[in-house]
C-alpha cells in the first residue's frame, strides 16, 4: 500500500481507504459484527487505514464497529468521521427522501461531535468532515470559529467537506477552497462522468479569481496553489467498473441499483468497455484497479472510496495502490474517448 499526505498535515493516508457504510448500511448485503470487523481488521493487514464513517450511516453504527474493531489499534488508523444530518431529533426527519434534514448551526455541530466521539470511545476524531454541506454553512463564520474551537480542544485534528449527494456541487467546492480553507474535500467522482469531479479538482490549481489552469487529468504540470487534498468515493460508478456486471444481472429489490433501469445497466456497461485497454496481462491491472489508479494519478487526489463488501473486493482494490500507474499515454487516450 501507498500512502499520501492530507494536505498541510502531517496525517499520512492510504491510497485505498474503507467506507463504513457499506457494512452498516444493508445496502450492500447484511454483515454480522463478526464478518465486518474481519474485513476491518483485513484491511489494516493490507496497510488500509484511513477509515471513514458516516454518522447518519445506521445512526452512528459505523463509529461503534470502529470501536470495536479497533479498540486497542487506535493509534494505527486516521478515523475521518461525517456530521450534518440531525437524526437524533424526530422534529428534524423532514427530508423528502426520508433521510433527515441537515443541520449546521454551530450548537448542533458540537453536539454531534461530541455524541460520535462517545460511540468511537476515544478522545479525537482524525478528520471532521460536514456532510452534504450547504453554501450557506460553508460561508458561516461563526461555524468556521466553532470548528476551529473543536480542533484547540483537541476534538478534532483537521475538518473537511463532502460534497453531495450525488455529483456536481461546483459552487460548494469553489467556496470551501478559496474561503473555508478545508483539509479535505470529498466528492462522488468516476472515469465514465469526469467533467464535473475534473472541475472541482481544478479549483485547486486556481491561480486568480475567475482564471483556472487547463489541465487533462493527471498530467498537471505543478502542484496545486491551494492546500487541498480530495477524497474521491464512488470510483466505480456504482459497480460498473468492477468488471463483475453483465447485461444480465438483476439486482436484489433492496439494492439501490435496482431502480435504476436496464437500459443504465446496459449503457454504462458499454461504456466501461471502452477502458478495457487499461487492462490484461501487459498491464497487471484489472478495471476496477485501473479505475482506480486513473484517480490516483492526480496528486491531490489522496484517497479513493470504494464500495469494500467481500474479501475478494478488499484484496483487489488495496491492491491497486501497487500496480502500474496509469502512463501519461493512456492518460491522453482515456481523455480522448471521454471528449468522444
């Protein structure tokens, strides 16, 4: 495995981190508490050990597998914990989703601080990141002042954004580089839509206002001029670049995936064929590592989030980290056949 640093830290990553919400969630399978503290603990095996947790995930299930699963290795792992959405008030479920509404007032971000820390039963959260974060929220100083209180308590080492749902979020991203200073953001980013998680990457290579450096992906000329890293979760567009779905494959009711039609199934398939090129014994990669490692080839890029269900998923995706990076060749033709 390697490893990154988050940008003006001294907080070393690693480039395969494990979202916890895979395990919590039921939306990828049900796990026992057995059978996710062994992928944790496989994962740490496998130099994995930046760990993210969703608090809404499960309400908080995923700070207390931490708990359990790491309970002596507390020192070995940076725990990047999200916050925002108030699920602890039933006044607060109002969201037409059914998921409940965000909240970011500084009194409310305190509380949920404090109430994840109580479930990861440890003293600090590695990175504080505000889930879902509105624009308003990002430009509100007093929230600025809080989350800088938390890190002199020692609540919290570093705080971040993540971006969503969904893609897009350009103006948040534009905001949190140029005014809430953040030490991370994390967006939904993959190789088959780039356009909008290639504009918000570039906003840290900013030189002015209203000027932004052309670059193609991972073939940037010089180091980013703002002190951002990114983590980029859905790096396979939700299975597409596995290379395990077919044409064929039905998805069970409770999967997410189900509702999206046959014909995104069958569209996106095809265009992941595109990318095969990446692939096979020349290379040593397989899609969804090459997917991966299309990520990692750009600097700021710190982590990828993939969706880790299996030991068979852990052990291919960690190992992408030690396989061929991309060449500044299948980098021009990966753009072109994304200009196509």
């Amino acid at each position: 495995m390697k490893y990154r640093t988050l940008a003006g830290t001294d907080i070393n990553v690693s480039e395969i981190g494990f979202w916890l919400g895979t395990l919590v969630t039921g939306r990828w399978g049900r796990f026992t508490e057995f059978e996710a503290t062994a992928l944790l603990h496989r994962a740490l095996d496998l130099g994995v050990n930046l760990f993210v947790s969703a608090d809404v995930d499960a309400e908080g299930a995923g700070e207390e597998l931490l708990a359990k699963a790491f309970r002596s290795q507390r020192e070995e792992i940076t725990i990047a914990v999200k916050v925002g959405y108030d699920f602890y008030h039933a006044h607060a479920r109002l969201h037409s989703s059914g998921k409940p509404s965000v909240q970011f007032t500084p009194e409310y971000i305190r509380f949920a601080v404090d109430k994840a820390l109580q479930r990861l039963k440890c003293e600090r959260i590695d990175l504080l990141q505000l889930h879902d974060v509105t624009l308003e929220a990002i430009q509100h100083q007093e929230l600025q002042g809080t989350l800088a209180s938390l890190g002199q308590a020692g609540k919290i080492r570093h705080h971040g954004v993540a971006l969503g749902p969904g893609s897009g979020w350009l103006d948040e991203a534009k905001a949190a580089v140029h005014g809430g200073k953040p030490t991370v953001i994390e967006h939904l980013h993959h190789l088959l839509e780039p356009s909008h998680g290639l504009a918000i990457t570039a906003e840290a290579y900013r030189e002015e206002v209203g000027k932004v450096v052309r670059f193609s992906h991972g073939l940037m000329p010089q180091k980013p001029k703002q002190p951002v890293s990114f983590i980029v979760r859905g790096p396979h567009a939700s299975g597409l670049l596995e290379g395990k779905l077919t044409p064929e494959t039905v998805f069970k009711p409770d999967d997410a995936r189900s509702k999206l039609g046959t014909d995104w199934l069958r569209n996106g398939l095809q265009q992941a064929e595109q990318f095969q090129f990446l692939t096979g014994k020349e290379t040593g990669r397989t899609l969804a590592q090459a997917a991966l490692l299309w990520h990692l080839a750009e600097p700021s890029v710190a982590s990828c989030l993939p969706n880790i269900a299996s030991r068979e998923n852990l052990d291919e995706f960690a190992g992408a980290s030690e396989k061929n990076s991309l060449t500044p060749d299948e980098l021009r033709q990966v753009e072109d056949l994304q200009r196509s």
